[in-house]
C-alpha cells in the first residue's frame, strides 16, 4: 500500500514536471515577455535591464527551475494585462467554477446512477426506451446549444430563471459563494444542468452497460438460486460490482468538468476560471495561461489519485495484491 | 411418494426462427438420500431442466408443459415469490465454476449470513455461529478465521466448498449440482464429490447431479438418466446404464469414454451423433505435397531435448531485484521426445504442463536451461531468420477452439497464413489447392473454406486449427488440452484423427492433458508434473499397470473407476 501509494506520488510528481515545461515554454515561445510588458517608447538600453532584472538572460534549466519553484509556491508572477498577481486573480474565480462542478457532479450522480440501474433492470420497458433515446439526445446536444435553449426556455420565455452571473455571494474568509443566498442558487440552476446533462448521460449509459453484464454472472445467478429477494441480489450484489468502472469514468468526469466548464461559462457569463482563461488567451496574457494550465493538471493528478485509492476501498481483491 | 418428481418436463425457446424445443416430455424422479445423474453432451437440455425446477429458466425459455412436484406438492404453479422462498429454504443449487459463483466483493460470512438469516430468521450472532458450523462441516480448515476472507483468498476446491455450504444454509431437501466438479482438479474433484456423497446420505437430502462426465456419474449416482437433444433416451441405474447399456446413443456415448483400464487402437461408434467423416484415404499422401520429402535435416538420436528448464515469473513486482517475489512454474525440467512417438505430459493445473510446451515452441523464454530441436539448441538462436526455419517444423494445437482462430479471417486465410508466411508455396493457386485438400483430410470438406470460424462447431474449429498446424508441414506437434473442451464423443473423433495423422505423417507429438484416460489412449510415453518438477517420465502402459513416483500413484488413484463400462465394440491395442 505505502509503495503503491509512493509509486503514484512518483508518476504524479513527473506528469507535473511535463505540464510545468509545457507552459514554461509557451512564455519562451509565443511572444516575447518583454514586449508584452513595455510600451513602445521603452529604449533599448531599458529593455536590456528590464530582461536582465527577470533573469531572461539566464540558462534555460535555471529559468525553469525558478519557475517551477515558483508555482509550487503559487506564484505564477503578475498578469500582462492586468498587472496584479495571477494567483489571486486564479483564487477569486475558482470558487465559482468549483463549486459549478460541485452541483454538477452531484445532479450527474444523482440521477445518472438510479437512471442507470432503472434502464438495466428494466431493459425492455417502455420507459427505460424513452429514458435510453433521451440520453442519446443529451450525448449528442453540444453543450452551448444546451445552455442556449435553457436560457430561452426559462430565462427569455418563462422568466424564471436568471440567464448570467453568480448572483449575490457572500464572502466567507476569502471563499466566496452562491450557496447561501437564494438568488445564488438560482443562478446556479441553469448553468450546473447544463454542465451535467452530458455527464450524466454518460454515467447513466455507463451503469447501464455494467450492470447489464453484472446481472449475467454467475453470482448473480446463483444468489438468486439462494432464494435472495431481487432488492437485494441488484443493489448488495451486482450494483457494488458495478462501482470500480463508474469510480473510474466519473472521477476523470469530475476532472473535464473543471476543465471544460469555459464553454458552460462563457454561455451563462459565469465568472469562473474558464471565463478568466477565455479572456487571457484574447489577450495573449501567457502566464494566466500557464497557471490555467498548472492548475487543471494538478486537479486531474489529485482526482485520479483519489479514484485510486478508492478502488482500494471498493475491491477487496486490489488489498490483497498488494499486502 | 417421491421427494422430487418431474412429470412430462416440457421447455421451449421461442425464437425468431421457431420454437426450440429444449426440453421434451422428461419424467424424473429422486428420492431422500438417492443421487441421480442427469448425463449428456451440450446442448442436450439437461442444465435447463435444473434451471426450470428452481424457477430459474432464462429468457425466453419457458415451461410449456408438465409439473415438478416437491413432497408431492406441485411447485411449478406457484407465484415467483413463493417460488423464491422455495429456492435456497427447500432446494439448494450448485453450480460449475467455484471462481465466479460467490460475489468478490463481500466476505464469505457476509454472504452465508445473508442467506442465513433470510430463511432461518436467527439473528446476527446465531447466523454467525452458524456460518462458521457450516464451513466446519464442508471441511474447511480453521473456519473461525477462514469465514472472515473475502472469495479470492480461497482456492477453486476451497470455494466449491463455500458454494456447498452456501447451498446448505438453509438445510433443504433437494440439491441440484450442475457441473459440480467440472472446473476442478481431479484430486479436489474426488474430494468434493466424496463429501457431497456424505452430505446426502447423514441429512438424507436427494441430490440431482447435471454432468457429461462419465468418471463422476460413475463414482457418485445411484441412478443415471441420459439426455440427448431434449429427450430421456434412457434411464436406470448407474451399473447397468455404464455396463450394459440399450439405447444406442447411450452405446456410442459410452464408446467414446477414453478407457483408464485398457489401451485402444481407436474410439469405436462414435458416430451416433455427427457422421464421422469417412476418410479413407481421400489423399494419397506418399505423393501429396502433405507428405513429400521435406527440406529438413535429417535428425539422429531424439528430435526435443529439453534440459534443465526453468521458468521465473515475478508474482510481486518491485523496482530492486531483491525485493521482487518470483515463482518457479517450471523448476528444472529435463526430458526428451524420440522421433515418432507421442510424449505426453500430465499433470493438475498450475504443474507448469503448459508453460513447458510454450517453452518449446518458444513463446516464452526460459530463465534457465535449453531446449534443443534436431540437436540444435533453440535459445541460443538470436536471428529470427534462422528460428523461422525451426518454427515451421513444430506447430501448436491449443486448447479453446473459440479464442485460437480469428474470428475476422475466413478459414481458407487462416489455414494459407502459414503456408503464405513461409513462403512454402510457388503461386496462390497452389496454396488454395493445398488449403483445400487440407480441410478435406481433417474431414471438413471444401465448402468450409469460404466460411468464418464463428460458423462452426467447437469439434470442428479444433480440425481448423488441426489443418493449420499441418499446413507447414511439421514434423513436430505440440497439442496442449486439444480436446478439454469438447464433448467426449466431439473428443474421440479429435482423438481419432490425430492418431490417424500422426501414423500417416509420421508426426512426433507431444500432448499435454490433465486427463489421465486421455493420455493412456494417445501417448507412447509420458512425463508426470507436479509444481513445476517432473517426478516420473516412464512408458504410458507402466505408467498405468506399475507407477513408481508416489504421486503418479496418487494421481491413479483418484481417477473415477470406470471399471465396468461396456466393452461393446472396442479393439484393443495388440490384441
């Protein structure tokens, strides 16, 4: 288990590493730093002092190093445009993208798995087919369509609904959230169904297809044989079999919705880091770039990390391999 | 009255195509304490009419007609939930494969706890106990700290045991055993049936074993009833059926049973069921491409050596050596196959017979030792050109006839591919024409050419495989379990015609089998494994009138006593 998880820190440490090169290099290769900075007026001599004062003349490896210390440390430097730190700039919008995420991880569990083990049981009924062709159209529905027909829906039509923004927060320390007050939650409504129609269609498909293939072992089969009633044969027995696929898809799931919720943002004005990263690549402001970049990489590492050890949790077999 | 009876058993599979009939017109019955056997090949019927007495007949199938009757009340009628609270309380079922039957996730005492307090309504410390006295009495050692381990930690014979004991929770009056033993070692098949023989004779239970194993039918039944396609074709007791049986598929069934008792030239009448391809001489190999000269080195002395073979797989990976965990699977192997003769290696799974073989034929590569073909030591050879021209003089025959033939190939390019990659032939017309009269010598015809693999039976994926193996014309053939999964009467014409072939090509052939009656009936000479080592290479006849390694003695000794069976029919070897 400590080697295991020793193992894991190893891997994680060097996909780190590579995702650190990768945007170091975009400040060595898109643009130079200095004209980002400067004005035209800037003399030559002055640029010179400016490229000295950041350590651009220095080697390649020390220029790296430094870096890298520095965003271990969540120092990302200042932003082009905006010359204020990119790491508080990243720390006041990701409170509103993570917990987007959040409700829509949870909605997409929530009615995923039930929906799921609903179509498996029932396969041939007419509702699990309705269930299983609407799932289809929320597979196959790109998500800015989505997002735009809700906002006609039940912003434009019905009025219900606001169509962009967090609404009101409240700051606590120095999170802040939606959750607390009423137009908060109903500013997430729209956006986090949007978000989570696609996850959890896939999960509900997931489920289905796994459960489909539980209820035909022989375990099944045999707990029936032993008189046990259908409640629990389906969710004691063939559901828990069915977890380690869906704790896999659903925590690289958890991990795209952080970092693909851009398009969910910029349809609903969601102020989150999306929306910031959409502006930034406008703007070519290349170190809120890269800790973007950074930053997803780090969440995906600690998501997968956590689905690895939850298989351990899960599956008794994994424990013992590794005793 | 009978405690089980089955009266006028009628199943059928609505299809697309018409109704199948899987089940016609089967009256059965058992009595406290009696085992009756249900015999027959796949497809006969016999495990749905299992499943249609607990209720559990899979759809599409359905029960069209007849009763089953337990105590004399009938049961067939009832609702799916009483037939539910019926299932496990008063019949108890066991299933083949010990290694997917119990749910991996849940320990042994959650799932017989589970089932305990379902239908004898204890409570959690009583169904405890419980669990623990039952594993007690299946026989698994230490019980009080084994009832806390999850499936995985069991072995296949250990977790047969749980399935029993999960099967005797409730203490019901029938059991139904399907294929109980099929997945097991022949030591752990003889343990287990010896203790579900005392199971039902101390608690009085009747018990309905559903097998196509003769050597099980006749080491546990009382009485016997044989299945052919849907129907009781016969039904008596164990003795006479074995010895003296009427119906003429029963004959030719029990014809095609290889004998531990005595060595046979070949399986007699086993063409009761598919027309065994008449093959007299449809090519004349002296003249045939098959069986000209080939362009090989003439060899003196044996044609395999193996010397000294070891084979270490790592069974916990580490980054430094010293902390990784390794197995022998073969631990110093040493023996040799002369020109002609078919050596057979025998022994339980996990000897490390297989890992032998793939050493051979150099699929895997050995940690230690040397396997010399022709004089020629193989591992020594780097240049895959030269191992090429050695490759093509052995070929492999494997064991699953649905995994060993891709499934995306047409039979014509599965059987060319060979002759193709060696290049042995000078145009594709003539390849085509060999391919051909190859399908037609392993009694598949020419029309099978066109067809894919999925369009064929097991029997006959396996003479595919068969006509591959030979199209390089090889001098060497290593089958390994050619015939474990096929019918017994699918087995004898395999048998057969691998016997006929390797007589007509002069083929040496080493056979790998766990099946000792198999291997008197094919092998000239035989190795006997055990955990990696060879602890007996001597002649097959000795092998079975005067063994001399202590567990060659074991090994015979738990082989099912098929000593009266009908000799109907069957020419002896020499006689």
């Amino acid at each position: 288990m400590v080697s295991f998880l020793f193992k894991r820190l190893l891997q994680s440490f060097v996909v780190m590493i590579t995702v650190a090169l990768i945007a170091f290099s975009m400040f060595r290769f898109v643009g130079d730093p200095i004209n980002n900075m400067v004005g035209q007026d800037t003399t030559q001599q002055e640029r010179e002092e400016l490229r000295e004062k950041l350590g651009l003349n220095d080697p390649f490896l020390v220029q790296f190093g430094r870096f890298t210390l520095n965003a271990a440390q969540g120092d990302f430097g200042l932003s082009y445009k905006y010359r204020v730190p990119v790491s508080e700039m990243i720390f006041e919008r990701m409170p509103a993208t993570l917990e987007l995420a959040f409700v829509s991880a949870i909605i997409a569990l929530f009615f995923g798995i039930p929906l799921g083990v609903y179509t498996a049981l029932k396969r041939k009924g007419i509702l699990s087919k309705f269930i299983m062709t609407m799932s289809l159209v929320g597979v196959s529905l790109p998500t800015f369509l989505t997002g735009i027909l809700l906002i006609l829906l039940f912003g434009v039509m019905l009025r219900w609904l606001p169509t962009f923004g967090r609404g009101d927060v409240i700051e606590i320390g120095s999170w802040t959230t939606g959750f607390l007050t009423v137009s908060g939650l109903k500013s997430l409504i729209l956006p986090s169904i949007t978000l989570a129609l696609f996850q959890l269609t896939l999960i509900m498909r997931l489920v289905r297809a796994e459960m489909l293939e539980v209820l035909r072992t022989d375990f099944v089969k045999f707990a029936k044989a032993r008189g046990l009633p259908d409640r629990a044969v389906h969710f004691k027995h063939a559901l828990k079999n069915t977890l380690v696929p869906v704790i896999t898809i659903t925590g690289l799931q958890l991990g795209s919705l952080i970092a693909f919720a851009i398009i969910t943002e910029s349809v609903f004005q969601w102020p989150g880091m999306g929306l910031m990263f959409i502006q930034a690549i406008s703007d070519v402001d290349i170190p809120v770039m890269a800790a973007y970049l950074v930053l997803i990489a780090f969440f995906f590492v600690v998501i997968n990390m956590i689905v690895d050890l939850l298989y351990y949790a899960v599956d008794p077999r994994l424990r013992a391999d590794n005793e | 009255m009978d405690l089980l009876s089955i009266k006028n058993l009628e199943i059928e599979f609505p299809s697309r195509r018409g109704t199948v009939v899987a089940v016609n017109d089967v009256n059965l019955t058992v009595q406290p304490g009696e085992v009756l056997g249900v015999v027959g090949e796949s497809g006969a019927g016999k495990s749905t009419i299992g499943n249609a007495v607990i209720g559990l007949l899979e759809p599409p199938g359905r029960m069209s007609g007849g009763e089953v009757y337990l105590k004399g009340e009938q049961i067939n009628n009832l609702s799916s939930e009483e037939k539910r609270k019926i299932r496990g309380r008063r019949i108890g079922m066991i299933f083949q494969d010990p290694l997917t039957s119990l749910d991996p996730l849940q320990t042994v005492e959650q799932q017989l706890v589970e089932t305990i307090e379902l239908h004898l309504k204890l409570g959690e410390a009583k169904a405890k106990e419980r669990a623990i006295d039952l594993l007690h009495q299946v026989g698994i050692p230490n019980p009080e700290l084994r009832v806390k381990h999850y499936p995985h930690q069991f072995s296949g014979g250990m977790r047969q045991r749980v399935v029993i004991a999960l099967a005797l929770c409730a203490e019901p009056e029938v059991i139904i055993a399907d294929e109980p033993t099929t997945a097991l070692d022949v030591s752990i098949q003889a343990q287990i049936l010896e203790l579900m023989r005392k199971l039902c004779q101390e608690k009085q239970v009747g018990m309905l074993i559903i097998t196509h194993d003769m050597g099980v039918i006749a080491d546990i039944t009382d009485r016997v009833a044989v299945m052919y396609r849907g129907n009781l074709v016969e039904e008596g007791t164990t003795q006479k059926i074995l010895g003296n049986p009427d119906h003429p598929y029963t004959k030719s069934l029990i014809s095609a049973v290889p004998r531990p008792d005595i060595r046979l030239k070949r399986f007699p009448m086993v063409d009761y069921i598919e027309k065994e391809e008449d093959r007299k001489k449809l090519l004349d190999i002296s003249t045939h491409w098959l069986g000209q000269a080939r362009d090989f080195d003439a060899v003196e002395g044996p044609l395999v050596e193996v010397e000294d073979l070891v084979m270490t797989f790592v069974t916990k990976p580490a980054f430094l050596k010293k902390n990784r965990q390794t197995f022998n699977a073969v631990n110093g192997v040493s023996f040799e196959i002369r020109q002609g003769e078919v050596f057979g290696l025998v022994g339980e799974s996990g000897s490390g017979k297989s890992t032998v073989a793939r050493m051979i034929s150099g699929l895997y590569k050995p940690a230690k030792g040397a396997v010399k073909f022709g004089g020629t030591n193989l591992t020594e050879i780097k240049s895959e050109k030269e191992l090429d021209y050695f490759r093509r003089q052995m070929q492999m025959i494997f064991q699953d006839p649905f995994s060993s033939l891709n499934g995306r190939m047409r039979v014509m390019d599965i059987v060319a591919e060979p002759i193709r990659f060696h290049k042995l032939t000078s145009s594709n017309a003539e390849t085509e024409g060999i391919v051909m009269d190859l399908l037609e010598h392993v009694g598949l015809g020419r029309q099978a050419a066109v067809r894919f693999p999925h369009e064929f039976s097991g029997g006959q994926r396996q003479r595919i495989s068969i006509a591959r193996a030979l199209a390089t014309r090889p001098r060497f053939l290593i089958c390994d379990e050619p015939t474990s999964a096929l019918d017994v009467s699918i087995q004898a014409q395999i048998l057969n015609l691998l016997k006929d072939l390797q007589e007509e090509l002069g083929l040496t052939m080493l056979f790998i089998s766990h099946d000792l009656p198999v291997i008197r009936q094919m092998c000239d000479r035989v190795g006997v494994m055990k955990m990696g080592e060879l602890v007996e290479v001597t002649e097959t006849e000795k092998l079975f009138t005067a063994p001399e390694a202590p567990y060659s003695q074991e090994l015979l000794s738990l082989m099912p006593k098929l000593d009266n069976l009908s000799q109907q029919g069957l020419q002896v070897e020499g006689a």
